[in-house]
C-alpha cells in the first residue's frame, strides 16, 4: 500500500487516534487484521472480539470473549464509542446442518449490524467474499456490480449473498454510516495451514496425508480457475478501509489466477485433464458418510465463481498485494508441514483449542 499522508491519517472525531473493533479477530482473517491496525501509529486501540479469549497479545490490543449469536451478549455498549467495527465473524461448520451456521453467520452478522446503528458507529467494514458473486467469466474480470446470488447449493456461498441483500437495505436506511464490503478470493497463510486443514479436509485426516509432496496429480477441471492471496495482503485492504473515508464494495485479489497448471507447479505435480463427475461423486460420497467436511455444493461453487477485476481498490484504496497467490499458497503449504498455527483458540497448531483462564474474567453476559 501507498503510506498515507499524516492528513489521512484516520482519527475519532475529537482529533484522537481511531479506536476499532474486530469481531471476530482470532482467525484466519482476524489475527490479520488486528496485527495491521495494531502497527498503525493512528490507531489508539483495538478491542478483538472472539468466542474465546487468546493468548497472542499484540500491541494496543484488548480482548473481549462475546458471543454474536441471538440471544448472547448486548453488542450495543461494547460498540459504543468506536470509530469503526470491522465484522469478520464466520463459521464454516457444518456444513450438514446449514441451520447453524445460518444462526452465526446470518443471524449473528444481523446482530452486529443493528448493534453497530444503535451504538452510533460511523463506519461498517463487513467481509464478504468472492463467494457471494452469481457464476461468472473464467475468461474476463468482473468488477463489484457483478450480481452477488451466490451459488443457492453451498451454504457458504448462499449466507454471503444474503448478506450482501441485507446491507443493500442497511445502507439506505442508514446513510448516515459508512458500510464497506470487502470481497477477497481464497485467503492463505502460514499460520492459517492447521485450521484450514481441518475446517477442509476434516480433523480425522492425519496432517502426513495431506502433505504437498504426496500429490503426485493435479486434476485439470473444467471451471477449475480461481483467486487468492495472502491474508496479510487483504488485512491490508481492511487497515485501508478504516482509514480512508470510502464506502462500497471492493475486490480482492492477487496475481495470477490459480489453475490446474499453477497449481501443478506448486505441488511439483503434473496436472491431468479429468472430466467433472467422477471427482464430484467421489467428494459428495464422501460428505455423506462424513469422511470430508467440505461439501459438494461448495466445490460446485468454485467451479463457477468469477475472475474479479481489482481495479477499485488499487485506485480508492492504494492498494497493492505484496504476495502473488503462488507465493500465498505455498506459504499455505508450508505451514501444512510444519502444522503451523498461533495461540488462538481457530489457529491452535493441534486438535485442542487454546484455553486460557481469563476469559472467564473477560466473558460478558451470559452467553
């Protein structure tokens, strides 16, 4: 990113540093994003919002143990007073009981948003997701006035449209708050490899089966043509996004696209042309008996998602991926080896969550 003047420097409106919010800030994305604003000298504080409380302590960051779901925790005075609240909340399992995720991921997100009006917060940075757009181009760039339906078979493509139906309203009936969309591609990192294995390829997969140098094949789909990035790359956008006064949606993706052949090169495999049905069968199979968590509506979704043109966000955002999605997913992979993770209860490197006893000082409500 291009660094900013000190006069766009985002402040609180009595001229002190920004005070933000992360919802959900132990994850994947979230540790990300809490590490960029926690290193912008115009950020005052961080409050990182999680299930449970981690033991990675980063600089001018607090932790708060809440939970988003209905019925849990009052939302309103934790937001109270923060200039921003950046909402990266998200459950992926299971995928055989959509109706829980929809109580997180839709029903959750609903909360953060009314709570995010009634505490008075100028600014919404909400993540999307490539997930949301409608089947695209494989062969051209969509930019963000692409239709965000989703794919209706995958229940993560279909809780990320609805969201973005939902926001449409928001932003009408609040004009007054400036709503963000953040729509990254595929995320890796290092420290992101054990909880991805196991939110994918499930926890009853030994981690040596699914080592990079024992896939000899890289099966050549039709469709199989996605994006990618680092996620400290899209914590980036997200750092930006607080900052500067822009509203809307914004593409993110590093280069180049990731095909069979790319991702061939990473694995030091060959690729080889298959046809789509048997390789589906054989995932929905093993969805069935619970072999796999990933299910077969999303890997249907993947074939179709769009190439996206990130035009918008160089230009608004000054921003620019220092990772090429080659370099973010054999990160990726590394981590893969090595069963890398950090001291969050998402990213613990093995199959235990990290507990920590002050949560239960820091719980709020009685979720």
């Amino acid at each position: 990113m291009t660094p900013r003047t000190s006069a766009e420097q985002p402040t609180g409106a009595d001229g002190r540093g920004s005070r933000v919010v992360v919802v959900g800030a132990t994850g994947n994305v979230g540790t990300s994003v809490v590490q960029a604003l926690s290193e912008d000298p115009a950020v005052e504080s961080v409050l990182g919002l999680a299930r449970r409380v981690p033991g990675w302590q980063p600089d001018k960051t607090h932790w708060l143990a809440a939970d988003i779901e209905p019925g849990g925790d009052d939302l309103v005075p934790i937001f109270t007073g923060a200039d921003a609240v950046v909402h990266l909340a998200w459950k992926f399992q299971p995928t055989h009981h959509p109706a829980e995720t929809w109580r997180t991921n839709v029903l959750g997100s609903l909360r953060v948003f009314e709570a995010v009006a009634a505490a008075g917060v100028p600014a919404l940075i909400h993540a999307s997701s490539v997930g949301a757009y409608s089947p695209g181009p494989k062969d051209r760039r969509v930019d963000e006035s692409w239709p965000t339906h989703g794919w209706p078979q995958a229940a993560y493509t279909r809780e990320k449209a609805y969201l973005e139906r939902v926001l449409d309203t928001y932003e009408h009936t609040h004009p007054d708050i400036r709503v963000v969309r953040m729509r990254p591609g595929f995320l890796f990192k290092r420290a992101a490899a054990s909880e991805q294995r196991r939110i994918f390829a499930g926890r009853l997969l030994p981690s040596r089966l699914v080592r990079p140098e024992l896939i000899p094949v890289v099966p050549d789909l039709p469709g199989l043509r996605f994006q990618a990035l680092h996620t400290d790359d899209a914590a980036a956008a997200y750092r930006a996004a607080v900052a500067l006064p822009v509203r809307g949606a914004f593409n993110l993706a590093a280069e180049p696209p990731l095909d069979a052949e790319a991702l061939a090169g990473v694995f030091a495999a060959r690729s080889r042309s298959m046809p789509v049905r048997p390789v589906r069968a054989a995932l929905a199979a093993a969805w069935r008996l619970h072999l796999v968590p990933a299910s077969p509506g999303l890997f249907d979704a993947v074939l179709r998602l769009p190439l996206m043109d990130c035009t918008r966000a160089a230009d608004e955002l000054s921003w620019e991926p220092r990772h090429t999605s080659v370099e973010a997913v054999g990160e990726f992979l590394d981590g893969l080896r090595s069963g890398a993770g950090m001291d969050t209860a998402p990213l613990a490197p093995d199959r235990r969550a990290v507990r920590h006893p002050r949560a239960a000082a820091d719980r709020v409500g009685s979720a």
